[in-house]
C-alpha cells in the first residue's frame, strides 16, 4: 500500500502526496505562523488591494528594526498569485523605517525583509490586517524578526500581540520534540492538541468579546478543523457564526465575509459527512469532474452496489490491481454493479492514459487533480492507495479495503455466483 506521510505542524496536520511517489517517515517540524497565514491567504481573503504607485497613502507603518541597519522592508497584499508588492522602503543605520501605502479596503498584508533567504532558513514575514488610515507602529527585532514583533497603534493591535505570544508558546513546545517518531500517532495528536488548546481559547474569548476585529481573519484560522474532524469541537463552528454575522454587518459585501460565510457552510456539510461517515456508515457524496470536465456524483448511482476506488497513475499496487477490478467489473456489471473510480492524480494527461492503458472501461472517473490535497482523503478517512469502498444501493458502506480475494469473495456473496 502506498502510504501518506503526516507533518504534525503548529495549526494544521499537512498531507503530503506521495507526491515523489516515495513513502516518507512520520516528522515533526515548527511552522511560523506567518507561513502558515501565506499558505490560506487568497485575493478573496485578502480583498481588494491597489497596486498603483500614485494612489494617495492611506496607511503608514513606522518602527524600529533592531539589529537591521540598512535592511530593506517589503508591504506586500498575498493573493493566490503570489505576494503583491504594495511598497517598500530602507531602513536607516539605526534600524529606524517609515512606510506609506495605499490600499483599498481592511485585508491581509505582510511585512518582509527582501533579501535571499539561506538554505533551510525560514523567510523573515510577519501578518497583519491592515485597514485604511492605520497608523501601525511596530518593534522587531532582525535576528528574530517573526517572533519578536509587537504591534501598536491600531484597533488590531492587541489581540493579534496575543495571539502571536499564543503562537510562541506553541512553537517553543514543538521545538522541544527531539524525535516525534518516538511516539504513537494518537499520542501525538493528543499532545498537539493539549498545547493548542489555550492559544483555542485565547482566540475564541476575543472573537466573543470584540467579534468584528480585523485581526480575526489571522486567529480564526484556528478554529479550522486542520486536523481533521476527529479531534474538532463543533462549538467552534458556532464562534465562527458569531464572527460571521459581525462582520456581514461591519464589512458588508467584502470578499472576506463571503469567504467566512461560505467556510462556515463548507464546515458544517463537513462536520455532517464525518459524522454520518463515522456514526451511520453512509458514504459522503462525490461530485467531482471526468477527464472530459463534467461534473460526476456518487449520489447519480442510489440503488446500485457501487465500488468507489481510490487509485492514481503513479501508485503501483494499484495498477497490480486494476486488471483484478476490471475482471470482476466484466463479471458483475449486470447485476446492478457499478464502479466509481477516484484517481488521487495531478497530472491529467497520465490520468487519462492510465485508464486507457488498464481496460478501466467504466463510466465513473473522476478527479479534482489535487493529490493527496482533494477533500477526498478527509471524507474517506483513508492514508493509502488502493482504497477501497463498497456501498451498498442506499448508500451505506458495507465493506472496506477489499482487494484481490477479498473483493471477489464480497461479490460473490453479494451476486451469488
């Protein structure tokens, strides 16, 4: 079985597709909350942002870069394109800096140092929400510029000083993990989650006291079930209502409270599947598109025993495999059976040659082309290739990872011959 590996990061378990195609071991690693906040930031998080060099200023930010003399400071608005740079300016010798932009609406912004980043150090960023006509001063220090930072002047100050002393504490107790192997995976993550509960609290006691904060389009990320449902308390999906309702009436029409809006809906359906997954076997649906791009649904085969079949291109024991499905398919095809095949691939082209160079001559495939990213494996709750599921026509999962054999004898004991 090809295995995905688990990064246990500060907010988010991370799922790395074999995507060398190679087994990798179980590590843990530190992430900096600014990398972290770089990764979820889009245009619509990050609302509109102008770029143009004559606009007016609307936001100053002024500070002292200790032990930066001379460095070059970088504004810049992430999107889905990469950072947009807003402006940027040079420190004096004694770190001193002013840095005027313009920007259109409340977002998320980062503050860089540019220069090239050495081999295996991290890049020097810090967030921050900036809205028109803030007047930021920030402290920092260059020789631990993401940790240092301390906020001052706007209305967002504060609780993001908190959340990132949080963040810190945090950070320090995944450092002091010399070796996580040396652990069970379910005693890491109730570690991991231990730890995280009181930078959890922290966020949740500000969204409830001052709900549309701008900073809480940092903190909220936390509340996210990053680690999937199983350790997620669904209170938190209630806070993320009241910071959504806040902000529909503070920032009407804005690109974040759509973005809000619709992760609270994402999270609810989410929460629903997991919990009929897990408590009442039903098999969450599948709606995903065919190499021709039309939409495909589990749901379109209700009243048919229905084999869903996790598999990719590059995953060898699932080609080993795939001659086994498509006997079996040729055998029971008639006989109200079907298969609805998932690929966990990137690359279209050797999707599409994979299922001509295999025989898989059914009609279901499907792939968002995300790897071991597509919401498939939290759905599925599955860590490896081949994985299969058979459910039966109402629905309901009756059997798991069957292969070889084991599938065979399911058949027959469905078909009866």
């Amino acid at each position: 079985m090809i295995k995905k590996s688990i990064y246990v990061f500060a907010m988010s378990a991370l799922f790395f597709a074999c995507g060398s195609e190679e087994e990798t071991d179980t590590t843990m690693d530190s992430l900096d909350s600014t990398e972290t906040q770089s990764e979820i930031s889009t245009d619509e998080e990050s609302g509109p942002m102008m770029k143009d060099p004559n606009e007016v200023p609307n936001v100053t930010l002024n500070g002292v870069l200790k032990n930066g003399g001379n460095a070059t400071l970088v504004l810049e608005a992430n999107t889905d394109r990469g950072p947009i740079v807003i402006n940027k300016t040079t420190t004096d010798a004694a770190g001193n800096f002013q840095l005027k932009g313009a920007i259109q609406a409340m977002g998320l912004y980062q503050l860089r140092v540019d220069g090239n980043v050495a081999q295996n150090q991290e890049p020097k960023v810090i967030p921050m929400t900036l809205v028109p006509e803030d007047n930021l001063t920030l402290e920092l220090d260059f020789n631990d510029f993401n940790r240092s930072v301390v906020y001052k002047g706007t209305e967002w100050a504060e609780p993001l000083n908190g959340y990132m002393n949080e963040m810190k504490k945090f950070i320090d107790w995944q450092m002091s993990i010399v070796n996580p192997q040396e652990y069970k995976q379910e005693e890491l993550m109730k570690m991991v989650m231990k730890k995280k509960d009181p930078m959890d609290r922290y966020i949740i006691k500000e969204i409830r006291k001052d709900a549309d904060n701008p900073a809480h389009i940092l903190l909220m990320t936390n509340l996210m079930p990053m680690m999937g449902y199983d350790n997620y308390d669904p209170k938190n999906i209630e806070v993320l209502k009241i910071l959504h309702a806040a902000y529909e009436k503070s920032y009407p029409g804005h690109p974040m409270t759509v973005n809000i809006g619709s992760q609270v809906a994402q999270l609810e359906q989410g929460l629903k599947d997991y919990k009929d997954f897990k408590e009442k076997n039903i098999a969450p649906e599948i709606a995903l598109p065919n190499p021709e791009g039309k939409e495909m649904t589990l749901s379109s085969l209700k009243g048919k025993y229905v084999l869903i079949d996790f598999w990719a291109s590059w995953c060898g024991p699932c080609r080993v495999e795939n001659p086994n499905v498509v006997r079996l398919y040729n055998k029971y095809k008639g006989d109200k059976f079907e298969i609805f095949s998932v690929s966990l691939d990137k690359d279209k082209d050797k999707w599409i040659k994979a299922i001509k160079a295999d025989g898989l001559i059914w009609d279901y495939h499907v792939s968002d082309l995300l790897g071991w990213q597509t919401t498939m494996v939290e759905k599925y709750q599955f860590s490896g290739i081949p994985h299969t599921v058979l459910i039966d026509p109402d629905g309901k999962i009756i059997a798991e990872k069957l292969r070889g054999p084991s599938l065979e004898r399911k058949l027959q004991e469905l078909f009866g011959k």
